[in-house]
C-alpha cells in the first residue's frame, strides 16, 4: 500500500514537471529598421493564442509550449516564423515587404488588402504617384486606375476638375466621385467664389486644392457598389480615399525638405494671319486693306501666353517615439500658368499626432491641416459671347492694332492688351480641416471609436474692372467690380463598433456604425458700378469697404441691400422674422461707388447615417462581404427621406487550391452586387415651397430699382433619390510571385429616377422644379490592368503598368428630348449644342454637320431634316 501510494505521488509529480516544462511564458520585442513595431501580431502557429504588440513593440504569450512556433506578422512586412525550442524571450526583426506594402488598401472605415478585396478597389502609393507640375491631388493618379477618366475644365492653374469612374450616371447632378479625407467626406461642393470677366464668369476653382500633394500617402479608389455602398447615398459615382502620411516610420525623428522647379509652355498654338497675311486677305475679299491697317505686327497669342516657371518646397519633420508618432509639415507653392496674369499660391501646414494610452488599450489620433490657396487670373470665361474671352478676343484680334494698352481703333471689338492689363480677378481661400478620434479596446476582439470632424473655408473673390476699359457697355468711364464671399462648414460625428474574431479555418470582421453631417453654406454676392479710381486694387479696396460698411449698418437678419443714384438711404430686403421690402436705412458708412447691390445666402443640409458590414473569410480560399447603409436627408421630405442601400459580394481566392500551380501567386474570381444613391446636385430645400427677393441690378446710369419676392422652389412631397443598381465580375492574377499581375471587370451600373429640374405641367405658372422623370441611364463596359517587375531586387526595382477601359454610355426609356449646351454668340440665341434622348449617350453633341463654304464664303451645313435648310 505505501509503495502503490509513493508510486503514485511520484507520477503526479512527474506529470506536474512535465507540464512546467512544456506550458512556459515568452515575451520579446518585435521591431523593423527604425525601431518598435506597435500592433504587431504575435500567434502560436496552430492555435488561437496570440496577442499584439504594445507601443514599445513588446509583447508577451502565457502557456506556450517549448516545441511551438511562433508566427510573427505585421501589414507591410514579411511574416516570420520562429520556433521556441524551449526560450522565454525572442525578439524579432521583421523586413518590410515591399509586394506587401503596395497591396494595402484603405476602404470605407478599415483596411484590407488586395488580395482580400471583395469588391473593385484600387490603391495607388506615393511612390506610384505622377511626378512634375502638380496642382491638386487627384493629378497624382491620372492614368494609373483603370475606368477613371480625370480632366481638367481648363488650363488655368488650380481649375476645377470633371472626374468620372465608370462613366456618368446623372444628368443634373454632379458625376465626381464622394472624397473622404483622413475620415472625413467632404461635401463636393466648391469652396471658391467666382466673379465677372466683364463678357462672362470666371470658372470654379478645384476644391481639393488646399491639399498639398507631398503630405499624400495613398489614394484608394473604389469602383462597385460592393465598396462603396457603405457610403450609402453619396456612393453612386464611386468614392476616392486620401491618407496622409504619418510619423510611424521616422524613429528617433526625421527632417526632410524637398523643392522642385518646373517650366512650362503652351502646348499648341493656332496658325493665326500676321499682318501681311491679313491685310492680303481683306483685300481678297473686298475690303479696304488702308482703312483696317493701324501699323503694327503683333502676334496676339505671344501677347497673352508667357514661359511659366513654377516652384514648390515641402518641409517635414516625423518621430515614432515610441508610445505614438507624429508628423508637422510646412509647404509653400507657386504656380504660373501660360496665359499671362494666371496662377495658383499655395501655403498649408498639417499636424498628423497618434498616441497611446491605458496600456495601448486607447489611441487618441488628431489630424489636422490649415491651408491658404490665393488664385488669379485673366478674363478667361467658358461661357463669354461671340467677342469671346481674352483668347476669343486675341485670336480675332487685327494683327496689325499696338499692343499699348491704351490703344483704341474706335471699334467695338475687345482689345486684348486693353483688357488683360485693364481687369483683375483675384481670389483667397482659407481653410480648415481636423479631425480627431478616440479608440478603445474592450476586449481584444472588440473595439469601439468615436470620430469627430471639422471642415471650414472661406472664400473671397474680388473681380475689377477698371473704367479705363475700351469698348465694355456700362463699363468704360465708370468701372465695375464684384466682391463675392463664400464660406462652407462640415461637421462630422461618428460612432464605430468593430469586432474581428479568429477560428480555426475562418475569420470574421463585423463593422456597425452612426454618422451625422452638418454642411453649412453662406456668403454674399454684391456688385459696385460707378468707381471714384481706375486704380485696380484701389477698386477692390473700396468696394469691399463699401460692402461691409453697409452691411455692419444694419440690425437684424436680411437677406439684401442696395443703394443708387435714385435711392436717398440705403434700401435692405429682409425675410424673416416677417417679409419686409424695401426698408430703409439711413446711410451710415462710406460710399466709394455710385451704386451697389448684395444679396446674401444661409442654409444647412443634414446627413444621418446607420451603417453595417460584415467579412468573412473561410478557409483563406472563401470571402464573403454584406453591407447596408441607412441614410436620412434633409434635401427630401418625410415621405422620402430615407433611403435604404444594400450590397454583397463573393470572392474565390483560387490560388489557395490544391490544384493551382506554385507559379500562380495570384488567383481570385470576384462578384459583387449592390444599390447606391445620389442627392448631388439637387441643393437645398428643392421639395419644398419657397420664395426669396429676386436679382437685383445696377443700371449703367446707377440706377437700382426695387425688385418683389420670386419663387425658387415648389412642393415636390415625392421627390426622392436617385438610385444605381450595380454588377460586378472580376478576376485579379499574378504570376511567379506577381511579378507579371493584373485584373479584368467587366461590369454593369443602371441609374433610375433621374432628378432634374423640369417645367411643371401646364397650365401652371410656377417656375422649373426638381421632380424624378422616368429614364434610367446605363453604364456597362470592362477594364483591364496589366503591370509586369523586370527587375526585383533588394535595391532596384522597375516595371511598366498598363490600363485600358471601354465604357458604354445609353439614355433609356426617356419619352422625350432635352436641348442642353447652350451656345452663345451673335445671332445664335436659343442656339444647342448638345440633346438628350433616348438611345443616345448623356451629354451627346447635337450639331449642325459642316460640308464646306459656298461661293459667298459662308459656310454650308448638311440637310439633315430634308426641309431644304442645312
């Protein structure tokens, strides 16, 4: 009995060493080249155990056996496996992977990677980005996505830009795509005011120009309804995802300073009549060559285009240190465009700070940016008269006219040198835009966010036109003069919960959330003719003294003033709290201008916002993703107010079967299908019935008469959203690691209930309204994208990448026409250039078909209609 009793003592004994041996703690550190990995990913290769790395890059595994491996991974780096054999401490230094790093892919409120991806998205890194003159971030990636076309409306620096991913989807609203900035999405709208060139208004300004193109990291691009439908209502059009740098990488701190020097020329120029030339040619044709020649020889298009040299410095300073990181940069630059008095400064400064508290568990994020883009340029309008803008005028221009500025033929065509040094359009934006957000862990498998935003601009335009002008009606003698103020706010609340979750053979990422957007909109539009100067700035400064010396004389809300020759005090508009016309004030502030008129504006949209999406991953080989966006607008009434945006998508990562080849790294069939919405375009309180004062105008003797109250909008109850239904199938490959890669989509987006403003069926007299007509736009087509690496190596890479996209474009089921494009000039009123109907592309030109001139020298059309009239 005491010997069975010592026997079995001693086995439990055994056993209990046995089990100290095999159960044991390690700990280490997890770093790369420049120090800590925080968030690092540590596993005991088999199981579930695992843990991450702290801010210092430590970590430490209870219960591991001696004989485990350990697998440590990091997104960017390379994944090391390392085996115990019996240690306590291990520290490991993960190399980053360059394949790894490009295939990170920020989407709607997460990460992922390519080759996780359900849905189309593209990322594109800073060091894929375009090089030379760059002006606004979306520069960065033209040409390098498949599927998105990038144009510039003009070639004015800083221009506003036309973006398009998988082709328009909207008659009325606007077709770019939804911006989000370091989680914030930004309105859309722009942010600059516009003046008047004299003979037409001077064109928006890019509103992304306030980002400085060196403080950008990545751009994602998300193409189908699977990614971006959990930006429900504003995804239809696609959404573009920029993410600034941080300090993550620099430890021990990291000072940088680039500057670069660019040169500029036009590109083209017209085979314009020199003196010579023109005068032959009057005379050719029966004109007297004496009375049209004044003696010079001036090359108009040499007047008016320059040699630009440009210039941008960036500087930077970044430190990892250790519990958090931050990044400060300072840039300064300074585009010239070709055409003479063109150009864009840009000052920002950005503040991008990470830090962790309570043992890791919560990270505070601030970012933040402030920027000052100062834009001038020449008289140079899209929609200018048959005597065009300044190039219009410079083409047309006699050759043989001085190119003094005072030069005068007598005649009532513009003179360029006149105009160009005879006008001024000036236009400051100053803006804001912060970001903050505070994320804690509840559990490891759980964490919650809060995000808060901030977006604010202001902007002024001062346009002048000096009396010394020659051949302005209303102008010359007297001068004229625009100061237009516009200010945007956007405000962001967001609430996350996200829960990720590791099994066995699979894997699950569950995101839910709320957001609320607030997007303000006021300013003023005023007017001032009749000038005591001819003296530009001089001008400037006196109108916008005089502007606000009324305005600061005046108590209470309203929404215009004005004053005249045939008004005795200054006359103001009100709305609320009662409709009041014609008030008067008795002048109270200098007045530098025999007239002047202000009209001001002040309204608030609203964006609330449930969304949830749910990844699961089994096997490694098959990904499911489901979302759905609940989205609530003020824009639309109680009726329809919500609307309700659903996709889902199916991956097949082929490549993890047993089946495939080594040689194929890559291999993944994707499906997808989802609904999104659009509200672009439709502006403010359109559903409901509204009035406001009407224009207002200085007569050129200054005169301004008293104007009544006008309807801007009418009861629309139905008005609702547009919405896109989307299909995507796609297949991304790689080969022999990916050194050869590439994808194909072929897809297909249908867009219904097309909000555009429309007569109200007769006999009514209101005015046009927003109502959604019966017409579906269709977009179908494919692209594909190929990149091949000829050289890999640890040093020295280089490739070649390539894209093409085919999209096809088609109104349907539209019962009617709609003449759009109007064209303006002398004897062209009512003139079209563009039609939409069914079976035809949105926007398509419709136009007369030239066959050449007849024996007068006019020209001749094709009779298309068979009535006889070309």
């Amino acid at each position: 009995m005491k010997i069975t009793l010592l026997k079995s003592f001693l086995l439990v004994g055994a056993i209990l060493c046995f089990g100290l041996v095999e159960a044991q703690e390690v700990s280490g550190t997890v770093t790369d080249a420049n120090g800590p990995l925080p968030g690092a990913s540590v596993v005991v290769k088999g199981t579930t155990t695992g843990t991450q790395t702290d801010f210092d890059g430590n970590y430490t595994l209870d219960g591991v056996d001696a004989n485990a491996t350990l697998v440590f991974s990091y997104i960017g780096y390379s994944t090391q496996e390392v085996a115990v054999n019996g240690r306590s401490t291990i520290n490991v230094v993960l190399a980053e992977d360059a394949e790894a790093l490009d295939e990170v892919v920020i989407i709607g409120y997460g990460t992922t990677t390519v080759k996780d991806a359900t849905g189309a998205v593209t990322a594109v890194t800073a060091e894929e980005f375009n090089g030379g003159v760059i002006s606004s971030p979306e520069q960065l990636i033209q040409g390098k996505t498949a599927g998105v076309n990038i144009q510039q409306t003009s070639g004015e620096p800083g221009a506003g830009i036309n973006i398009n991913i998988r082709g328009s989807s909207s008659v009325r609203s606007n077709n770019n795509p939804l911006f989000v900035v370091d989680g914030i999405p930004l309105s859309g709208e722009g942010t600059s005011p516009t003046g008047d060139t004299g003979n037409g208004g001077t064109s928006g300004k890019n509103p992304l120009n306030f980002l400085n193109p060196a403080d950008i990291e990545s751009i994602s691009v998300l193409k189908d309804a699977s990614a971006t439908a959990i930006y429900g209502s504003r995804g239809a059009n696609g959404v573009v995802i920029i993410t600034t740098k941080s300090g993550k990488g620099s430890t021990g701190g990291v000072f940088e300073f680039s500057s670069s020097l660019s040169v500029a020329t036009p590109a083209n120029e017209y085979d314009l009549l020199n003196k010579s030339d023109f005068l032959d040619a009057v005379e050719l044709y029966g004109g007297n060559r004496n009375a049209v020649d004044f003696g010079s020889n001036t090359n108009w298009q040499d007047f008016i285009t320059r040699t630009a040299v440009s210039q941008n410095q960036n500087l930077s300073y970044s430190n990892n240190y250790g519990s958090g990181n931050v990044r400060a940069t300072f840039g300064y630059g300074k585009q010239f465009g070709v055409v003479e008095k063109t150009s864009l400064e840009r000052i920002t400064g950005r503040l991008n700070l990470t830090q962790r508290f309570l043992d890791d568990n919560l990270i505070a994020t601030v970012q933040a940016s402030i920027s000052r883009v100062n834009d001038a340029t020449a008289p140079l309008a899209g929609a200018a008269g048959f005597r065009g803008d300044i190039l219009g005028a410079s083409y047309s221009a006699n050759p043989t006219w001085g190119s003094s500025p005072s030069f005068d033929d007598g005649g009532t065509q513009y003179k360029p040198a006149n105009w160009l040094r005879y006008s001024q359009f000036e236009t400051t934006t100053n803006r804001v835009l912060l970001n903050g957000s505070l994320e804690y862990k509840i559990t490891p498998e759980l964490k919650a966010k809060v995000n808060v935003g901030y977006d604010k601009s202001e902007g002024e335009n001062l346009s002048m036109l000096s009396g010394n002008l020659l051949a302005f009606d209303g102008i010359s003698g007297v001068g004229f003069g625009n100061y237009n103020v516009l200010d945007r706010e956007n405000k962001l609340l967001e609430a996350t919960l996200n829960w990720k979750k590791e099994f066995d053979n699979s894997n699950i990422d569950v995101l839910v959330g709320y957001s609320f957007q607030d997007f303000n909109t006021s300013g003023r539009n005023s007017a001032g003719r009749g000038f005591g100067t001819t003296e530009l700035n001089k001008m400037a400064r006196d109108l916008k003294a005089t502007v606000n010396g009324a305005a600061s004389s005046i108590d209470g809300p309203y929404q215009q003033f004005y004053y005249g020759v045939n008004t005795t005090s200054l006359i103001v508009n009100r709305l609320f709290p009662d409709v009041v016309a014609g008030e008067e004030v008795p002048f109270a502030f200098e007045r530098y201008v025999q007239g002047m008129t202000a009209d001001t504006f002040d309204n608030t949209d609203e964006l609330q916002s449930y969304f949830a999406r749910i990844n699961y991953s089994l096997a490694n080989k098959y990904l499911f993703t489901g979302t759905i966006r609940a989205d609530g607008s003020s824009r639309f009434g109680p009726d329809n107010q919500y609307g309700y945006f659903p996709s889902g998508a199916f991956a097949w990562k082929i490549n993890e079967e047993d089946f495939v080849g080594e040689s194929v790294s890559t291999l993944k069939l994707r499906l997808s299908a989802g609904l999104t919405g659009n509200q672009e375009g439709l502006g403010y309180g359109n559903f409901v019935a509204r009035q406001r004062f009407g224009g207002l105008g200085i007569q050129n003797d200054f005169v301004v008469n008293q104007n009544g109250l006008a309807i801007v909008a009418t009861d629309v109850p139905d008005l609702k959203w547009e919405e896109t239904l989307d299909f995507n199938v796609g297949l991304d490959f790689g080969f022999n690691l990916d050194r050869f890669s590439g994808s194909i989509d072929v897809y297909r987006r249908e867009t219904n209930d097309q909000l555009l403003r429309l007569p109200p069926p007769q006999p009514a007299v209101d005015p046009f309204q927003f109502g959604n007509f019966d017409a579906s736009i269709l977009n179908q087509g494919i692209e594909l994208a190929l990149a091949y690496d000829f050289v890999q190596t640890e040093n020295t890479t280089f490739g070649a990448s390539f894209n093409i996209a085919y999209n096809e474009n088609e109104v349907q089921d539209f019962d009617g026409a709609i003449n759009t494009g109007e064209i303006n000039g002398q004897g062209l009123s009512g003139a079209f250039a563009q039609r939409l109907e069914s079976g035809r592309s949105i926007f398509s030109y419709y136009m007369a078909i030239f066959e050449g001139f007849d024996s007068d020298g006019l020209p001749t059309y094709r009779d298309v209609d068979g009535n006889g009239t070309g």
